[in-house]
C-alpha cells in the first residue's frame, strides 16, 4: 500500500511540473521592422574609413587632445555616471539576493527558561537550556526561485545598458559643450579681428575729415561701427563662461575652480561609419535597456503565475536540551525533529488573477517603450545623418558668401578712399562680411554638433555584447 502511494503521488508532481512548464513564459525579443538602409544615404554618403567605430574613446576621433582629456575626467569624476554605478552595485545585490533562495536558511541559538512547575504545592521551579540549530528550505519545484533570479538578472542588465546610456549622453553632451566654447574662441578671434580693422577704418575717416575731404559725419558713423562690435567682441565672454562652468559640472569640478585657455580650432567633423539599420538593435544602450526591460517584465509574468502553485516546506532542527548544562552532552539531552508542509491558496478574491493581469500589462507597455525607442533611435540618426549631408553644402555656399562680401569691403573701401562713394558704402560691406564670417561660424558648429549627436545615436561605439 505504502509503494502504491508514493507511486500516485511521483505521478502528481510530474503532471504538476509538466503544467508548469507549459505555462512558463519564453517570450523572444518585440520584433521591430528594421529598414535596410537609410534614407540618408541614398543620395549621399560620408567616406567610410576601413575600420569599425571605436569602442568606447570615440572622441578620439576629433583628434583634439583637450577634448580627450576632458573625456577621461568626466568617466571618472561624473556623478550621474557615479550613480548609475551604483545602481549596478545595488541590482548585482538583489541578483545574490534573489540565488540565495536556492539553499536551506539555517540558525542557530542558545536559550534559557526558567518555569514554575504546574500543580506542584512547594512552588518548585525548573531550569531549562537549550542549544539548537533550526534548518528549513522550500525546494524549487515548481520554479518559482529560478524565474526570480532570471528578473533580478534582467533587471541588472537594465541598470548596466542605463549605466552606458547616461556614459555616453553625458560624453556626447560634453562634446557638444567643448566644440560650443571652441566656437566662442574662434568667434572671438574674428570680432578682435573685425575690431582692429574697423580701428584703422575709423583712422582714415579721422584723417580724412582732417584733410578736409570728408564730414564729421563719417567718422560718427565709423566710431559707431568700432563701439558696437567691442560690445560684441565682450559679450562672447557671457556664453562662453556658460559653456565652460557647464564643462566644469560634467567632469566634476566646481565651477570657480575650473578654467580652458583659449584655443582657436578648427571645426571639422570626422568621417563616422553608420552601418545598416539593423545594427542600431544591438548598438544602442537605450535599445538594450529597453529589450532588457521587456524581458524581465515577462519573467515577472511568469513569477505571478507561480503563485498558483503550492508551496513545499522542509523543516529540521536538532540540539540539545537539558535542565543542567553540564547534562548537555548526555545522549538523553539530545532533541531533534523533522517536517514537511504543502500550502496551497484555496481562496484569494481574485487575488493571483489580478495580479498575473497586472504584470502582463506591464509587460505590454513595455514592449511598446522598446518599440518607441527603437522608431526614436532611427528618427534620431536620420535626422543627424540630414543635419551632417546638408550643413556641409551650406558651409561650401556660406564660405563662398563670405568671400564675395570679403571682395565687396575692399571695393567700397577703395571707393571710399578715393571719394567716389560715402562712408555708409563702407559700413554697410563690414557688416555684410561680419554677418557672413558668424554665420559661417554657426553652421559649422551646428554640423559638429550634428556629427556628435550622430555617434551618439549610433550608440558611440557601444554594442550590446557589452552585457555578458
């Protein structure tokens, strides 16, 4: 009779696992619908150096040693970098938290008690004292430990892809920064340059007026020019402090104690090899955090079904217990115990049910923040594969522009000198260069920046093998 029932019940716990595994959750990745190439590129596209972006330092591509140093200080002085860290540290905690599950939980203590004897007219009182150690361990049968460890593994892969994320928003950010101050130092150069020479312009109308050969009037107008472009050349220095205490925060310095030298560069954005579509799945760090996301939502689906199935207890505890210590080591002193229990819910109002909906809903908003993300990442390297395609033919026509108002300030000036036309000739060809001179400037910054914000979209090098 005792072989038969352990028969049905072997039976019964094999049904109950084969159900639980059908039921288990094995969902693959979202599928999102990958071009094969982008539109960007149809009509255009930059020189493709022969080796793959970089990994990590892609910076480094600007060949701007200021810029690399000011890079390798924010990856070690950041703090929004410094906290996704620890966020890290704290999910590769609840990972061994979540294995620890895996083994029995033992303890182990002394006691002491000391009671009146019950129905004992003289008061008698006894001493007890005991020493044991309590084990108990609830088995894995039907997965419930495994599928834990499987979302608290996701949910650091999570925080990891978040880690490189904020890494390489905050790099791509003081990239952006760096080449903002660059562009004040270069345009400060040319207002210093646009002062002296409107200095010597106001020169010649002075001595001209002196001469006789010209008004009072020229030479208003001309210190008028000169005043109001050093008013510009000293306001370069308000956005260019702001660029620089914003480059003090990013690598972790505060901002009085911190200071760039002016340095005048050159603009000019590095080739950058985009790849195909599908690559920006497995080189995007939002991408990955997302996908990672996706999935330990699911494994929390199938850990809120678990909670339909029983719960097996094993319990043993042994150790010793006497009325003496000195009797603690007879063989009679000895106790110990051994047991089982299977809880099962009967009765929850819906409880599980509700619950096992709820997490399957988080589940489906998740899927669609990886696909949002995704439509994102893609929106986002068009738009800065456009940006980088077609500043560049507006540099050509801006530096083109600017040569022609170039030629056309030393006509005038000629002209001036030699009495033919007034002076507002001149000042109205000094402003046309300068105008021309900053827009080229600004458009040259905007297709840096574009060139940025387009290594960033690729995932600055990143790939999600990064994660194992």
């Amino acid at each position: 009779m005792q072989r038969e029932t352990r028969v049905v019940v072997s039976i019964l716990v094999t049904v109950v696992v084969t159900c639980l595994c059908a039921a288990a959750e094995n969902k693959d990745r979202p599928t999102v619908q990958a071009p094969t190439a982008y539109k960007e590129l149809g009509s255009w596209k930059p020189s493709e150096p022969g080796d793959q972006l970089s990994k990590g330092k892609w910076w480094e591509r600007f060949n701007d040693p200021e810029l690399n140093r000011l890079e390798e200080s924010l990856n070690i002085s950041n703090q929004n970098i410094a906290a996704a860290i620890a966020n890290v540290e704290a999910a590769r905690a609840i990972v061994r938290q979540s294995r620890s599950q895996y083994f029995p939980l033992v303890t182990a203590g002394p006691s002491f008690a000391r009671s009146r004897v019950p129905a004992d007219p003289n008061g008698r009182t006894v001493s007890t004292y005991s020493a044991t150690v309590d084990a108990s361990w609830e088995p894995d049968v039907f997965g419930r430990v495994r599928t834990a460890v499987k979302s608290s593994r996701y949910g650091l892969d999570v925080n990891i892809a978040d880690l490189q994320n904020v890494r390489l928003s905050a790099q791509a950010e003081l990239a952006v920064d760096y080449f903002g101050l660059r562009t004040q130092d270069n345009l400060q150069q040319i207002l210093d340059a646009t002062v002296t020479s409107y200095q010597e312009a106001l020169d010649v109308a002075r001595a001209r007026y002196t001469a006789g050969l010209d008004s009072d009037e020229a030479v208003a107008q001309a210190e008028t020019q000169l005043q109001t472009t050093r008013a510009q050349a000293v306001d370069v220095g308000v956005l260019r402090a702001q660029y620089e205490h914003a480059i003090a925060v990013l690598i972790g310095q505060p901002p009085p104690t911190f200071a760039l030298a002016p340095q005048v560069i050159a603009l000019n954005p590095p080739a950058v090899p985009v790849g195909v579509p599908s690559e920006l799945l497995e080189r995007r760090p939002d991408i990955a955090a997302e996908e990672r996301a996706v999935m330990q939502a699911n494994a929390q689906v199938g850990l809120a079904k678990k909670a339909f199935f029983p719960s097996l207890l094993l319990t043993a505890s042994g150790g010793l217990q006497s009325t003496s210590v000195s009797d603690w080591f007879n063989w009679q002193s000895r106790v110990w115990s051994v047991g089982t229990s299977l809880a099962e819910t009967i009765f929850d109002g819906g409880l599980r049910r509700a619950t096992v909906q709820q997490f399957q809903a988080g589940y489906d908003a998740t899927v669609a923040n990886y696909r949002q993300t995704v439509l994102t990442a893609f929106q986002q390297v068009e738009d800065n594969l456009a940006a980088v395609r077609i500043l560049s033919q507006v540099i050509q026509e801006q530096d083109a522009a600017v040569g022609s108002a170039r030629r056309t300030l030393g006509e005038a000036d000629v002209r001036y000198r030699s009495g033919i036309d007034p002076y507002l000739n001149v000042i109205t060809a000094q402003t046309a260069l300068l105008n021309a001179q900053e827009a080229a400037l600004t458009f040259r910054q905007q297709q840096i920046t574009a060139s940025v914000n387009l290594i960033k979209a690729l995932g600055g090098g990143w790939d999600i093998s990064q994660l194992h």
